[in-house]
C-alpha cells in the first residue's frame, strides 16, 4: 500500500525508502515518536532484595505526522537558531556552480542557486532538528522562462518597439506607462510568489511551511500602499510596510498552523519622521538605525504557538555588519562572497530568537501546492524576503 514520506510528504512511496529525500521512513518515525515524548526518566536499578521479573514492553503506536516537543530549554527562556555552515563550505560548492554554469552557458545556474539552499537550510537547526529544503533546479528553470514569457516579454517589448519603430512621442508615453504599471504588479506578485515557492520547499521535523495570502489581494495592498506613500510624500511609508509585513507573516504557515503579526505602523511613524529628518545631516546613517528599528518592531510583533519573537539587531550592530562585508568583498574582489553570506545567517539568528515554549501539539502536514514563477520574478527584480 502507497505511504507518504513524514519528512518531505512525498506520496505514493512503495517502499521502507522514500524516492524523494532517501529517508528511510520506519527509522524517522521512530525518531519523530522520541522527539514527541520527550527525554523520559531512567527505571530504577533492582535491588538484590527483589526478584526481577522480565517484561515485555508493547511497541509504541504508529505516531502520525505531528510535531513533537522534543527536548527543549526550561519553558520561557530563549530559543535561537543555529548556524553549523562555513564560509569554506560554501566556496567549494560556489566554485564547482560558476564551473558548471560556464560549461552549461548558464544553464546549471539553476541548480547552483538550489546546492547553496540545500547546504544553508541543512545547517541551520532549531530545537535539535535541522531544516530541509526541497527546491529542484528543474522546477527554478521552467519558472525563470514562464515568467520571462509572461512579463519579461511584454515590458520589453514596450520599451523597445517604440523605439525601433521610430514611434510617436505620445505612443512612447503611452508606451512607458503601461510598462510601469506592469512593473508595478510585477513587484508585489514577485514577493508573494517567491515566498509562497520557498515557503512550500522548506521543512522541519518532517513538515513543510506555506504561504496561502492570495496574490491579487497582495497587489492590491502594493498598488494601493505605494500610490498612498507618494501622495503623503512618504509619511504612509511606515503604515505600508507594516501592512505588507503583516500580510506575508499573518499568511505564513508551519504545518496547518499560521504565524501571527500583531503590529501597526504608527509604532514606526516616529522613528521614521526622525530618519527623515536626519538624513541628510547624518549622511543616511540614520537609514540604517530605522532598519534596524523595524527589523526588531516587526520580530517583535510576530508569534507562533503562543511564543513571541524577539530581536536585538541595533543599529550599530547592522552598520558593522555591512561595513565589514563590503571591505570583504573589496578587498577580495568579490571572493569572499560565501564567508558573507555566512556571516550574514549567523547574525541573522544570534539576533532573533523565540521567547517562551510555542505550542506545537497538534501541528499535522498540510502542505501546498506552489510553482517557481514567482521564485523567477523575484530574481529579476531582487524582490526578495529575507528572515532578518
């Protein structure tokens, strides 16, 4: 009878191996049953005094695919992501992909951007457990040529054609409007997209994340918030990143349970109007101190499973962090790229950890169905999320 993988969901596994993550499944259901009970209390040792008497304990019932607790800090203290990867890592497999990207004319490009995840999310462990990333160069390919034939295709050619065709002034107006109203959509269908791609390839203990906010309702909240901003000179700035934030955490979902953002933009109106304010005396500096800001507002304002997010990114710290990487990357003339990125996941999670024990009893797989045409957007327009 078919199985489902409990690690990767994978259906329609004939046998004790599933094809897809080479897991071997009676194994990890066993672990996943130990996680779930926890550390339990060693029997005493017999006494001389009392005859021992041999025992058969019945095996444990088949665990279905929830989320232990597993073994965990006292309840309320901090948890924290771990990163185990290395800039030396990285750089082996950076330069076996710029290899095979030339000899292929780009083409394993694809499959390069995936080793780099797989290695990343394989290092990164929560809880005892490490993440997984399920993402296929094959599925990254198809979804960077539907998205240059849906969107690259159209604005290039009104940029274009106008031209080439020695057009009318006001056909070039008409022409570069509509290419920037196509653009503007494409933006917010790039965030929605990659993170419903990425969120659906990622899983932990066996269960996958995902996105399910509806992207027509996104661009809705883009087009809307962006015209807004610009109306006020900038002062809905703050209210509109934090509707999109909230959107895309409120969205987000870890088995069949969603994360919670609770925030509001007024919290960030002050910090805001000051950046404004100093920005030019401080030579933009103060740009860096709001980043900060907001990175920690928005953990801040952010749970799951009863547990709240917290962050203590400041200022200074991301200055330094920048700073530093870029005096990397010039001094190395960009070699230095795969210590960085590591450098940037490590204070990534030395700055964000979860306070209080979530409650994850009950949490069961609910995966969903998503295609890398938003994952190749982003990558046009470097509409990325990122955890930080």
């Amino acid at each position: 009878m078919a199985d489902t993988c409990p690690k990767c969901g994978f259906a329609g596994v004939e046998s004790d191996k599933c094809p897809s993550c080479g897991v071997i499944i009676p194994l990890y259901r066993s672990y996943q049953e130990k996680m779930r009970r926890g550390p339990q209390a060693r029997p005493a040792a017999p006494t001389a005094a009392l005859p021992v008497t041999a025992t058969v304990t019945p095996p444990p019932a088949a665990p279905t695919a929830t989320v232990g607790t597993g073994s965990r800090p006292a309840a309320g203290g901090p948890r924290r992501l771990i990163f185990h990867g290395s800039g030396a890592a990285l750089l082996g497999i950076h330069i076996v992909n710029a290899l095979l990207t030339l000899v292929t004319f780009g083409v394993f490009f694809f499959w390069g951007k995936v080793r780099v995840r797989r290695y990343l999310f394989s290092q990164s462990e929560f809880e005892g457990d490490r993440f997984a990333y399920h993402g296929t160069g094959k599925e990254l390919l198809f979804g960077f040529l539907k998205a240059a034939l849906v969107f690259g295709l159209p604005i290039g050619a009104l940029n274009l054609l106008p031209e080439l065709l020695h057009a009318p002034r006001s056909v070039k107006i008409v022409a570069g409007l509509l290419a920037y109203g196509i653009a503007l959509v494409f933006v917010p269908l790039a965030m929605v997209g990659a993170r419903r791609y990425r969120l659906s390839r990622t899983s932990w203990r066996g269960l996958r994340f995902s996105f399910r906010g509806r992207a027509l309702e996104f661009v809705r909240l883009f087009v809307i918030g962006s015209f807004v901003s610009g109306l006020t000179l900038g002062l809905y700035y703050p209210f509109f990143i934090t509707q999109r934030q909230a959107f895309l955490t409120s969205h987000s979902y870890f088995g069949n349970r969603a994360f919670v953002f609770s925030g509001h933009g007024r919290e960030l109106l002050k910090s805001f109007l000051v950046t404004v304010l100093l920005f030019l005396p401080t030579l933009g500096l103060t740009g860096v101190w709001f980043s900060a800001r907001r990175r920690r507002y928005f953990w801040s304002m952010t749970s799951f499973g009863g547990a709240r997010f917290a962050s203590t990114i400041t200022g200074g710290k991301l200055l330094s962090l920048w700073t530093v990487n870029l005096l990397l990357l010039g001094v190395t003339l960009g070699l230095a790229w795969p210590w960085i990125v590591a450098r940037n996941v490590r204070f990534t999670f030395a700055n964000v950890s979860l306070l209080g024990a979530p409650d994850l009893a009950g949490i069961t797989q609910d995966a969903q169905a998503a295609t890398a045409t938003g994952e190749a957007l982003s990558s046009f327009l470097d509409a990325d999320f990122n955890i930080g």
